[in-house]
C-alpha cells in the first residue's frame, strides 16, 4: 500500500492520503508512549460502572444510562483482540458512564484494508463524519455514516481531520498545490450544497496538524514550524474565518496569536463549551505528554494529574459537551490505549472533600489502539 499519514504530534490525527508514494499503512505514526512493563494495575474511580457491572442491571437502566451523550472514537487492534485479525480501523462510540464499548463500523471480515478515522459528531448526534482510505483507494476521503448502523450515507470528497462544525459546515483538511508536493489547509464544506471555500493560507511557515473550532473563541489550529521544529497552538478569531468564508482573503500566519506560555509545545486542541478554555496536549523533549488546559483569555496552563507510571503518556483531550469533564487516552505508543475522564467543572462546596484525579473509563487489557476521541 501507499498509504501516507498525515500526523498530528500527540493527537491520533492521522489520515492515509496519496500525496506521496512509499509509506505503509502498518507503519502508523502516532505519540511515542514508552514501555508500558512497570505500569501497575490502574483503578477505576466514580462515575464509571464497568462492563460486568452494566450487564447486572434491570434492562429498563440501561437506556437511560446510555442516553447520555456518548464518546466516539476510532480503534484497531494489532493482537487479534476481539476477533480483529487484519488490523483494520473502525469506529466506536464509548458510555461515559459505564465504560462499554460499541462498535459502529465493522470491518472486521473485510479482507481489503480500510482505515476508517477521526469521528466527528453531527449537530443533530445521529452521524458522523469521517475519513477514509483503504487499499484500494488510498485517497483520504470525507465520508457521512450512520452513527447507529455505520451505513455509509455519503462520499463527499477528498479530505481529511473533519470536525462538524455546524449544520451548515464541515470543516477539514484540505490539499492546496502540486499533488507532489501538497501542503494542507482548512476548508469549510457545506455537506447539503457540497460548496468549499480555502479558510487558511499558512504555509510556507507552518504545517497544520490538526484544529477546533467554536463560534465565538474562534479556530484553533495545532501547528508545525518546520524549520525550528517547534509544535503550537494558535487562534484565529470567528471574525476572520467569518470572511474567509464569505469568499475573502484566507487567513494568513500573521493572523494566528498562540496561546499557553512562550517555549510550550502543544497540540491537539479542543474548546471547552463555553469556549473558556483549551484542552491541548503538552510534553518537554525526552518525556511523555501529558494533557493540560488553557484559559484562553489569560493563557495560563494547568496540567491535568499525569499518569503515577512515568513511562506513559496522555493525549488527545475532548470536553464532555456540558464542559464538566475531559476524556483522554493513556496507552503506549501505537499497539494500546484507554480512554480516561477528569473532572474539570467549577468548584463545589464538596470539591475540598474530594481531590479530583483522573480515572480509568474503558479497559480493554491494552488489546485496542484508541484515537480522535469526538464527545
């Protein structure tokens, strides 16, 4: 295969494209997370009931339970775990609350390679928007499914790292420029009218590697300085997407302000509800990333309780959609991760009962890779 991925440092953003030749998709690039042979059995905190435990209640409680707002994902297993043998990349959606996984594409029996990636919810919660490749078309593509059945709904084009932005919008990855020698840009894509508009015109100076958007705190763009190697997360505002889109001049680098303290790298980011804050990942040289917030009017970073075995690493950070809590995988390099939940949330008058520590949601006995987690 020639499959390329397209890498976001720390965030699972990786799509298959055709922009160069030689690249295998079994040769996945994600976040470097060391050995995982010290790390000692995790524990699983409140507001997580577990697999067994969900079983065991009246059948009337479960729907309910699973009426809250689900976080989806895409994931693949490198160890024949629950009966993956080709190593293919669906999509899951994950309870909060009980931990339990579904699975919405099953590509499992498919003897054709297809990297299903990057779920992004549908205002209305009842589809996804996607990318896909596979061996017989390795080009990225933005697809509409079905968040039930995972029925494909719509092909609408080449693309790649969508986030449904409104119903009106998909905002995503886009190539600009010689296909030898593409370099990838934000579009926005009206998924009713199939109309696209360029909203950034970065390069030569960065590399975009992934993005957020809320409508009022703006876009958040994860960037790449080639030529210093430096990793950021900068903002443009609403006003000036608003006039790319509107068939403006696109945003150039001289209109992204970074965020966080000066010499952080970070990456992955993610907007609180109320667009208050960041969630980004964050790491030094020669150590493993840890997720953090940042408070967007003020800049200041506050690392989230990092993992008590230093030898792993956390990344790729979402906000549930009342803004209460982040989930988060921890895992080791491409082979395992699990998804993991804090509590973010204003302080209570409970809050000096109970120290907030982050808490082990999914537990699949590291048998499946997780990433792009949409809540």
């Amino acid at each position: 295969m020639t499959l390329t991925p397209e890498t976001c440092p720390y965030g699972c953003s990786v799509a298959p494209t055709a922009a160069s030749e030689g690249v295998a998709m079994s040769e996945r690039r994600f976040p470097t997370f060391p050995d995982p042979s010290a790390n000692a059995a995790v524990r699983r905190g409140f507001g997580t009931i577990g697999v067994a435990a969900e079983r065991a209640l009246p059948p009337w409680v479960i729907p309910i339970l699973r009426r809250r707002p689900q976080i989806a994902f895409f994931g693949y297993s490198t160890s024949d775990y629950d009966g993956d043998h080709t190593s293919q990349e669906d999509i899951f959606t994950c309870s909060p609350v009980t931990g339990v996984i579904e699975r919405v594409i099953d590509d499992r029996a498919n003897l054709t390679y297809v990297s299903d990636r990057n779920p992004s919810w549908s205002p209305d919660r009842t589809r996804f928007i996607i990318h896909r490749g596979s061996e017989t078309d390795p080009t990225s593509r933005l697809v509409i499914v079905s968040a039930t059945s995972g029925a494909t709904l719509e092909v609408l084009g080449a693309g790649h790292s969508p986030v449904w932005a409104d119903v009106e919008t998909i905002l995503h990855l886009g190539a600009v420029g010689d296909p030898d020698d593409a370099r990838w840009e934000i579009f926005a894509l009206n998924p009713s009218t199939h109309a696209s508009v360029q909203i950034t015109d970065l390069s030569p100076g960065f590399e975009i590697t992934g993005h957020a958007w809320h409508p009022s705190a703006g876009l958040a763009l994860a960037l790449v300085d080639p030529a210093a190697g430096d990793v950021s997360v900068r903002v443009a505002s609403s006003a000036a997407v608003a006039v790319a889109r509107a068939g403006g001049v696109p945003i150039s680098s001289a209109a992204v302000a970074p965020i966080g303290p000066p010499d952080t790298q970070l990456s992955s980011p993610a907007f609180s509800p109320d667009g208050s804050r960041i969630a980004v990942a964050t790491w030094q040289p020669g150590q493993g990333s840890r997720v953090a917030e940042v408070t967007t009017a003020t800049g200041a970073l506050a690392l989230v309780p990092g993992p008590s075995d230093p030898t792993l690493s956390d990344g790729g950070p979402v906000y549930s959609p009342d803004g209460k809590t982040l989930a988060f995988v921890r895992g080791y390099e491409d082979e395992w991760s699990e998804i993991w939940l804090y509590p973010v949330g204003p302080s209570t008058k409970w809050s000096r009962f109970f120290r907030r520590r982050p808490y082990q949601l999914t537990d699949d006995a590291r048998g499946r890779f997780k990433g792009a987690l949409d809540w």
